[in-house]
C-alpha cells in the first residue's frame, strides 16, 4: 500500500499538533523533514529537532518519533512530528510532504482502516474506537470501556461455531440418510436452529435500548402556541437559547439544543406551537414540528392551563407517536392546583424543571453492560439479515427432501454473522465504517 499523510489533531490552535505519516516511506519522510543532532534513527525513540519544507526552511521545532512496523498502530512504518498546534506551520508541514511525492492525504479513518487490514484491530474494536473518539458523556464512555472487554467478539465467535456444527449435522443427515432412521438427528438439528435464533433475537433487540446510550435521546417539546415550550426550553438549558415573547407563534422553526442528564445526551428540540397558521412560513414551522415529532423518542407536551381545549386536541394528534409521552404545565408559579399526571413547572422560578430531567433519565436507566449488546446499525442489519437466513432454514428443516436448501441458508446465516467481527467483509462494509472517522484517526 502507498503512504498516507494527515494531521492528527482536532482543528484550530492548540498547544501541540501532529502530522502522522504511515506506510513504506515513512522512514525517508522522517529524514526529509526532520533535523535533529543525533541522525541514527532508532525504533520508538522521541527526537527533538526541527521541522523543515521543501525548501529546508524551518518550520517549528518539536519531537520527531518513528515506529518500525508491524509494531506499530497501524502495522506499517509510522512517523509523528509533534509540534505546536499553530494551524498554518501544521498545514504547511503536510503540504510539503504532500508535495514531495512521499505521501498522499489520508482518506478519513485511514489509519484505523490499515491497523485492521493489517490485524491490529478487528471490526468491532475499530467500532468500539469511533465511539470512545465521539463520546460526550459519561454513559457513552463508559459503553465505550465496556466494550474494549471483547464479550462481543467471543459471543459472536461461539454463535459462528453453533452454526457450524448445525450446519455439519444437516450435511450429516444428507450423506447419511440411513444413520437417522428414527429423526432424532434431525430433532436435535431443530432444537439446537431455535436456540441460536432465540439469542439472534436477543441480540438484535439490544441495539433498541443501547442506541439511547451511545447516540443519545430526542426530546421535543411541543403544545399550543404562547404556551411556555421556549421558556421551558431556556430553564432546561440555563440560558436564553430560545426567543420568548408573549406573541403566539414567535418560534417558527426548531430550536435544538444538547444537555448531558447524568451521562445521558439528551437533544432537546423546541417546536413552533400547534395552530392554525397565519401565513406560509408558519404552515412550514407547524409541519416541522409535526416532522420532529415522528422522531422523537420522548415528547414533552407543555399543556397551556389557559386553553385546556387546545391542548386535549394536540394530545389527541399526537398520541401513539413517540415512544414516551410526559405531560407537562407550565407557569407553575400562577398555579394553585394538584400536579395530578402533570409535571408541574416553571420557567420563571425553576421550580420543577430538576423532576422533568428526573423522569426523562429514569426513562432509560436500564443501563446493563454485563451482557454482550449491539451498538451500531451496521451490527443490527447483520444480525437481522442473519435471523432471516436462520429462519428460512428452520421452515426447510422439517422436511428431509429440503435439508440442501437449509444447509445453504444457514450458511448464509453464518455469513452475515462473520461480517458483524470482521471474519469476512466487502469494500462497503468497510467504506461504511471507516468513513465516520476524522482525518488522521
């Protein structure tokens, strides 16, 4: 493979930068560009030095280190120039190096892409990697530590190995009619099929619950016009993120904002209020929030205690649409009535707002890491398409004319199973991965 080249730290200025540079010339990229007093370039040693362009003019000065493959991160001779994070001698420093032929730009994720070609990484661990890099809360983290385990990678082997011996039991069964006479190789075929569908399923359902964690959660607030949604908005967020005004109808398009509710990331989005509408633009809030709605995994519905009317008719409209629906009345501090199924709050006092955060994290506290789970939508349609080959196999099964054709579909079964580890893998699947990385990972 060529070599490959790109900064490795966020943008913008910051105290120190790096330009990461892999592949078969990564050692005369390391002399080109690199002066330091000691020539002898050892294995894994940091140099001080200064960093040069093509026209060996310095840079910066920094440390200079170079990693001999397949000892490395990527499993390919690795340098790193780690100087300032000054933006403009980053961008040069690569450019030059660009320029001389010696290295290409990395395409994003590439580093981690060869770390797996060349087997330091297997699948799920370059996933696990991704969303440890893109972890904002604690929760994510600690889904992320959770899964540097390799739980998943041992259950996902022994269900490929189950497959394996189902599917040799089938071959079995055809070779050798005779040994069968009574159907109880068979009969242990079928039982052994529903169990690994059963723990198929068990799988494929855990991405449900775990996509809260490792993505977060979409709060809407909706309700009638004027009816406090952007003041609650603003309560949540502890500043004015949302115009107030007392004229019905101000928000007209979403307002969003992410908040961390112990370790959950949860997106609020304010919606423009449920009306009539006065004019286009309004029309296209209203059908916004309608949008948003369908999205939502919990909607916040702020009951307007002056228009009790309206806000039955809203909640009407929009029952059965999320997964979770909280009622909530504002303007707390002008109420003298029992909360009831409401949650009772106020923008202006804040009271009630802490018991809103409660209920929605309490909404997805069954945070259990002890058991293998899924947690990316590549993993799940894997899973998926695996249960659907396992359950085409299953309806063959009954019949001993048929058990080629189940044999082939468990095979298949086992295939998509093999891509969820990295056992087997296509450019797309890899493209896909891969291309969620940022420059230099």
């Amino acid at each position: 493979m060529d070599t490959i080249g790109a900064i490795a730290t966020p943008g913008g200025a910051g105290g120190i930068g790096i330009v990461r540079v892999s592949g078969k010339n990564a050692r005369d990229v390391f002399t080109r560009f690199f002066r330091a007093e000691n020539t002898d370039i050892k294995d894994r040693y940091a140099y001080f030095g200064r960093v040069v362009d093509l026209n060996n003019e310095v840079l910066d000065s920094g440390i200079g280190l170079f990693f001999g493959g397949p000892a490395s991160y990527t499993g390919e001779d690795v340098v790193e120039f780690q100087i300032h994070g000054t933006p403009v001698v980053l961008r040069k420093l690569l450019n030059s190096i660009l320029k001389s032929k010696l290295a290409r730009l990395a395409e994003p994720g590439e580093f981690t892409k060869r770390a797996f070609l060349n087997g330091k990484l297997s699948l799920t661990e370059t996933e696990r990697l991704n969303l440890l890099l893109n972890a904002e809360t604690e929760l994510q983290l600690r889904v992320a530590k959770e899964l540097s385990k390799g739980k998943m990678a041992k259950r996902f082997t022994e269900l490929r190995e189950n497959l394996m011996n189902l599917e040799s039991r089938i071959e079995a069964s055809i070779e050798y009619p005779e040994d069968d006479e009574t159907g109880g190789a068979l009969e242990a075929a079928m039982s052994l099929a529903l169990l690994l569908l059963n723990e198929m399923e068990r799988l494929a359902a855990s991405y449900k619950r775990v996509i809260h964690w490792t993505e977060g959660v979409r709060v809407v607030i909706a309700g009638a016009p004027n009816a406090g949604k952007s003041s609650l908005l603003n309560a949540i967020v502890g500043y004015q993120r949302a115009i107030v005004t007392s004229v019905p109808g101000t928000t007209r398009d979403t307002v969003e904002v992410t908040v961390d509710i112990e370790g959950l990331r949860c997106t609020f989005v304010d919606t423009a209020g449920f009306q009539n509408p006065g004019d286009e633009v309004e029309a296209a809030g209203i059908a916004r929030a309608r949008d948003q709605i369908e999205l939502a995994d919990i909607v916040v519905l702020v009951w307007d205690s002056e228009n009790i009317v309206e806000s039955e008719r809203i909640e009407k409209e929009i029952t059965g649409k999320p997964q979770h629906l909280l009622r909530v009345k504002s303007k707390a501090d002008r109420l003298d009535e029992p909360a009831g199924d409401f949650i009772q709050v106020s923008a202006k006092t804040g009271s009630g707002v802490g018991e809103l955060l409660k209920r929605i994290r309490i909404l997805f506290d069954d945070v259990d890491l002890e058991h293998v789970f899924l947690f990316t939508e590549r993993q799940k349609q894997a899973v998926e398409m695996a249960i659907e080959e396992l359950n085409l196999a299953i309806s063959f099964l009954v019949d001993d004319g048929t058990l080629e054709i189940a044999a082939a579909h468990l095979k298949t079964a086992r295939w998509h199973l093999e891509t969820v580890i990295g056992l087997v893998t296509t450019d797309e699947i890899l493209d896909g991965i891969f291309s969620n990385f940022c420059l230099g990972k």
